[in-house]
C-alpha cells in the first residue's frame, strides 16, 4: 500500500504528447511520470494520470509536442570549446584573406615580440583549399604567427627565426619540419610545436576563469538537447575542474570523461601509470564517471597528418603541403609500444580507444587490441574505435570480431568530404564514415560532435547541436548540398540511437538512462516538432522547448 501511495504521487506528470521512448520496441506513448528524479510510469495519457497524479503533482499538458530521451554527444573537447570565445568571440576564417585581416587586427592590441595566434581551422575547410605557408602568415614581421591546425602548425618567419629553426634543424621524434624546394622551412611544421619557443598558451586563464568557461559550455549543452556528454580527452588538470563543479553543484550536466595519456613518454612509465592511476572505468557516479584510456595514435585527415594505408597523393600535396609524394601521414606510437600499452590498460580493467583517424592507423589500433584480446577476451570492455573515418570490410569484420563499438562524427563528413575526395577520390572514399555499413555489421554506434572550438550549436568548429548530427547522418549531406555515398545513410530512427540508448551503453550507462523508461533517470528533452514524422530537411532546425534531467527542468 505504502509503495502505490509513493507512485500515486509523482512528481511532475508530461501528458498528452507524443513520448519517443527508445525502449527495446522502440514504442511511442503519450506520458510519462516522474518522481524522485526518475521515471515511475510509461503510456497513454488516461492510465498515467489515474495511476500517478496526487495532491501536489504537477501536471504539463504536451499538447501534442514530442518528447524524446536526453540526447549524449559522445565526443566533445568542453575546456578548449569553452575557453575558445572567452574573451573575445572568433571570426570566420574561410579563407587566406581572411587569415591575414585576423593577423592585422591583432598586431593592433598585441606587444611586438608576442604571439599571435590565428584559432584553429584546417585548410579543407578555406576557399583556397591549400595549407597556408609563412610567406601568408608574414603580414605581420614584428610579432611570431602561428596558424593552428591542431596536430599541424604554420608559422611566420619572425617565429622561426625566433625558434632557431633553419634548414639545418632535424626533424623531431614522429614530427617534420617541411621544406621548399630550396630545403628551406616553409613554415609547417607538423607535429613538432614543441620546437617553438616561447609559446606558452596554458597559463593564460585562471582556474575562476577556466572553471567558468567550463561550466557556461556545459550549460550550452544542455541548452543544445543535451543531458550527457563524453569529453574525450581529459588531462589531470580538466579532471580537478570537473570534479570541482560536481562539489559546488554547479555541473550542468552529466559527463563521462576520457583519461588520455602522453604516449610520447617511455613505455615503462606509461605502463606505470597506468597501473597506479587513480582513475579507472566506471569510477564515479551517474553524474560524473571515468569511461576510456585514450591515446593518440595518428594525426588529422583534415591537415594530411592521418595515418592512411596509402598516400596521399598529388592533391594532398596541394592541400596539406606535403613534398613527399609517398606520404601516408604520422603514426605517433610504434607498434610493439603500441600493444604493451594496451595490454597494460585492458589487464587494469580499463575500457580502451585512440584517436585513429586515418585507415592506417585504424589497422593498426586494431591489431593492438588484437594482442589485449588474445590475453582475456575483449569485447566485455566495451573498447571502440574512435574517429576511423577511413574504414575498410576487413577493418569493420575485424571490429566485430572483437566486439568493438564505434566513436563517430557526423561533421567529419559533413564540412570535409568534398575535399577530402579531391585527395583520395570518390571511389577511394566508398568506407568513409560508414554508418550503414556498421549498422549492417551488428556495430554499435555513438554519435558526437567532436566539438572543439567556438559557442554557437551550429557555426562551431565542429557543430555540437544534436539535431543536426542526426541530420548528417540520415542524409548524408556536404557542404555543397550534395549526398555523400548515400547507400552508408541510416534511418531517422536509428540515428536517434546514436545519441541515447547506443551512446549511453557505450558509456557504461544503458541500465540509467539512455531510453524512456521506468526506473530509469528522468532525463528528457521536449522538442518543437515531430522527429519522426517531419520532412527530413527540418530535423536539422530542431529545437528543445524544455529539457529535464534527473526530473528538474534545466533549461526551458
């Protein structure tokens, strides 16, 4: 009796709607309960309300509006996103001209002899489609430029000069310093920021300042349609903030973090570490937990530092700057190295991923987890390959075997297909972010962003606003308005799987959340239209009305 007077005085009731449960039947109802900031009752209106309203039971009449679970973006860099328009907001660099006008405008504002530092964008992504040179980058001659690129950098020749990189420097270990055809650095040089002196852009934020960035890009999430993210690459430092917002209850939202290491380091101390971390998968609670060890295997496909299994080719050297025409990118940890790390990792019980974005990289993860897997099968981890844009059958049949799950983003495709198929062909690029061809391999798949850098859900490098992922992948659709192999689109449905329920089973977190059900957490979102039924080219301009977690309306 106590038990029914409990669940016969819910909460919150949401009636008269159209409720996307995601369960297992992927069924539609019309209310959903809510008490103690879960899920107490599932189904149509009239049955809902008798069973659950009492005295002080409020009540919201959908009339008609969808509600779908909380959506998880997989993949998101929240610090480096939240920090990247702090104090000043980003211009739009599309192109060479609009590189040098950024240049000009700080030159104004910053002292001669101190960095500047043009924000992160890759040249598929500029109208001229070329990586730009430090001849570009010399409009400024009193002040050291530097073009980010992520994993490569241009600089200006006021910056080489101040590094002491001449024709005669070597090149580091797993990096270049490319040349012209004189033998003289041109200025990109490609994972080797380590050579620059005097850049130091760690310590230009507080931990105020890094902790509210921090918390107001988590809010945007939230504002998004998000109720969970996956912040794929936390350092020490980025777990105290987070952990910091938890004990002050200021986190917004539910996180999963990804501890990666420096795999640059030894073997042994690696190995080391990874034996007395602190940190281990599924450590926390349904607000902030560990999920993978993570390492960076290769480069980006965007800046032709991905390591592919075969090269580049003649307009790579356009795009990229390469001068080796046999170019296959970087592979930034040795192979043996490779398989002691994860070894190492999958015997403490972590679950594993890399940055692998190139095919060959790909291949070679795999292999690695290939070893872990021969010394206690794998597949209980939940271990996934992240990124691997570049796929192959082999690749995907070899991921089944072992009981992988997929890390994809859909803007990867999205922004930079039209030029990646410039460098590889359209043939050549049949398994590139191949979601049917998972799906149909029995592949679990969660879907991110991989948002880095910039605030607004649909302009930032990459987007992180769910609706439009979702789009991505149902359509298959560039930049230039054209499908992109669309025998690899997947259904709406489907695609609304990677951002709950798949998403949430890759993070430890299907039994919670993930699916509107009882028992579950109470995490929701009520969205202005009907996702199942309105035309495909209006889910990407979805937009939450009201998002819920664990029962409390967050954002409305």
């Amino acid at each position: 009796m106590a038990a029914a007077l409990w669940a016969a005085n819910a909460d919150l009731i949401l009636y008269n709607g159209k409720i996307v449960t995601v369960d297992e039947k992927f069924s539609i109802a019309q209310a959903v309960a809510i008490k103690g900031g879960k899920i107490t009752a599932v189904g149509d209106t009239k049955a809902v309300l008798a069973a659950q309203r009492g005295p002080r039971t409020q009540r919201l009449d959908l009339k008609g509006r969808t509600v779908l679970p909380g959506l998880v973006d997989s993949h998101v860099h929240a610090l480096s996103a939240g920090l990247s328009e702090f104090r000043h907001p980003l211009p739009p660099l599309d192109s060479f001209a609009a590189i040098q006008d950024f240049i000009r405008e700080q030159v104004k504002t910053t002292p001669k002899g101190e960095w500047i530092v043009v924000p992160r964008t890759f040249p598929t992504r500029l109208k001229e489609l070329r990586m730009p040179t430090r001849e570009l980058l010399d409009v400024a001659t009193e002040h050291p430029v530097m073009f980010d690129a992520s994993y490569t950098v241009v600089v200006n020749s006021r910056a080489l000069a101040m590094s002491g990189i001449t024709r005669t420097t070597p090149n580091p270990p797993g990096g270049e310093i490319v040349r012209d055809a004189k033998g003289e650095p041109n200025g990109i040089l490609k994972n080797a920021q380590l050579l620059l002196k005097g850049l130091d852009r760690s310590e230009s934020f507080s931990e105020a300042e890094k902790l509210e960035a921090l918390e107001k890009m988590l809010r945007r999430y939230v504002a998004a349609g998000l109720t969970a993210i996956g912040d794929r690459a936390v350092t020490p430092e980025e777990i105290g903030l987070y952990e910091k917002l938890k004990a002050e209850k200021r986190l917004p939202v539910r996180a999963v973090l990804t501890w990666r290491i420096d795999a640059s380091k030894p073997v042994e101390e690696l190995i080391r570490q990874i034996r007395t971390a602190p940190y281990a998968t599924g450590k926390g609670d349904a607000w902030l937990k560990f999920g993978a060890l993570k390492v960076t295997l290769d480069g980006g496909m965007t800046i032709g530092t991905a390591y592919q299994r075969l090269p580049y080719g003649p307009f790579g050297r356009q795009l990229y700057g390469h001068t080796e025409p046999k170019d296959r990118g970087l592979l930034f940890i040795a192979p043996e190295k490779l398989k002691a790390i994860e070894r190492a990792a999958h015997a403490r019980g972590w679950q594993l991923t890399a940055h692998d974005q190139g095919g060959g990289a790909v291949d070679a993860f795999l292999t690695a987890l290939e070893a872990a897997d021969s010394d206690r099968p794998l597949a209980a981890s939940r271990s996934h390959l992240m990124h691997a844009s570049f796929e192959s059958p082999e690749a995907i049949a070899r991921a089944k075997k072992l009981g992988l799950l997929i890390d994809a983003q859909s803007a990867w495709l999205y922004y930079d297909a039209p030029a990646l198929e410039e460098v590889f062909s359209y043939d050549a690029m049949r398994y590139f972010y191949p979601m049917r061809s998972y799906l149909d391999a029995g592949l679990m798949v969660a879907g991110g962003s991989d948002h880095m850098i910039g605030f607004d859900k649909n302009r930032a490098v990459n987007p992180y606003n769910p609706f439009l992922q979702i789009w991505m992948a149902v359509t298959r659709q560039t930049v230039q308005g054209e499908p992109f192999h669309p025998e690899e689109k997947i259904t709406r449905e489907e695609a609304l799987k990677t951002h709950t329920i798949w998403a949430a089973y890759m993070q430890f977190a299907e039994l919670e959340r993930g699916s509107i059900e009882p028992a579950k957490l109470a995490d929701l979102v009520v969205i202005d239209r009907d996702f199942l039924a309105c035309p495909e080219e209006e889910i990407k301009a979805i937009e939450p009305e009201l998002v819920i977690i664990g029962g409390k309306t967050v954002f409305q």
